[in-house]
C-alpha cells in the first residue's frame, strides 16, 4: 500500500500520546506545538495519510486540556489513568481498547514524541500486514524503531510483557527472528523529542 490508496486498511493505528514529558519541565508531549499545532495532531495525521483510517489515541498527562486543545476528529481517546508509569501501561490501554472495538487484524503503533516518522514510514509498515500473525517494524539503517505492527494474535503476550518504560521491546526482542524490518531511513528520522536539547526538531 502506497499513500494514495484509499483502500481501507484493516489494521487500526494506535498512537500512544500519555507522556508527561518529565525530562522536557513536565510538558505533555502531546501538546508540544508544532508547526502551530500540538504535537499529537501531527502524529494522528500521519497515521491517517499513511493509511490507517481507525486511529485510537492513548491520553494521559494534561488528557483534559489535549482533549480541549487537539482536533482529533474521528479518533477513539483512550485515558489511562496509570500514565506515570510508563509506556507499558498505555500499550496495555491501546491494545484492550482495539480488543474493545472488536479490530482483530493488527495494530500500527506510533509514538507522539517522534515528528520525522510520517505518512510514507507509516504506509510502508502497513503494506507488510499479511495476516494477525505479522509481526513488523520500521528500521533505520538496519535498526528497528517505530512504527512497529503487532498482528493481534500477538496483543495478549504483549499487553502481558508490557511494564514501566519497556512497552513492547522486551516482546519484540525475544521474537527478533519474527519481525518483518521495513527500511524507512530514506523517507523518515526516528528521533524522539525527549530533552529540552530535543525542542529544535520542532518547527
């Protein structure tokens, strides 16, 4: 799938958008403006433009004001209350709400804080979806990073791996051999926005 198949895709995005920022003086990663707009909105529009039309948004610092804040027409919010610690729980929260909406296909995930991964990364991942047992990420030079697909065969064992900040690296670690690595070096820069140093990716 390229970004001009409209096609709809069965796979669902899941943007895990629940960071406080704690190294960033506690800006909610989400609300990070950019290009005149917060954060998560970029991050939602990539996962549409690339191809998932089902985006569920994970919340948790600041939820209430992203809510007030971010246009995210369309888009299923998920709170979750245990954001402080760590993405392993808003892994969790996204996975049982796709489960929730009865999506049995896979899951696209994408991180707020990561503003060079757009719309073309986001599509090339989603083209390697086969069937609920795929398992694929994006690398970067050779080096996986995000998106990362979990078909939903695996969502159990992941929501069961996922704790503190490890979310699913250890689950993807352990089944290495199995992951589908998509190059998106030549179209994305996996970069997190995680110190103030970090701000100038911004625009």
């Amino acid at each position: 799938m390229d970004g001009n198949d409209h096609a709809e895709s069965p796979v669902a995005g899941l943007l895990l958008a629940a960071g406080g920022g704690r190294r960033l003086g506690g800006r909610p990663k989400a609300l990070l403006p950019h290009r005149g707009r917060p954060l998560v909105e970029h991050a939602v529009r990539s996962l549409r433009e690339g191809g998932c039309e089902r985006v569920h948004v994970v919340l948790g610092a600041a939820a209430d004001e992203v809510r007030a804040r971010a246009e995210l027409p369309g888009c299923v919010l998920v709170d979750n209350p245990q954001w402080r610690s760590g993405m392993g729980s808003s892994l969790r929260a996204g996975l049982a709400s796709l489960t929730a909406a009865s999506i049995h296909s896979a899951a696209l995930v994408t991180l707020v804080d990561q503003p060079g991964i757009g719309p073309a990364a986001v599509a090339r991942v989603l083209a390697a979806y086969g069937s609920p047992d795929t398992l694929a990420a994006a690398s970067y030079g050779g080096e996986r990073g995000h998106p990362v697909l979990f078909g939903a065969r695996h969502w159990a064992a992941v929501a069961a791996d996922a704790t503190g900040d490890q979310g699913a690296r250890g689950y993807l670690r352990s089944h290495a051999r199995d992951i589908a690595l998509v190059e998106c070096g030549d179209v994305a820069q996996g970069y997190d926005i995680d110190t103030e140093e970090d701000l100038s990716h911004l625009e």
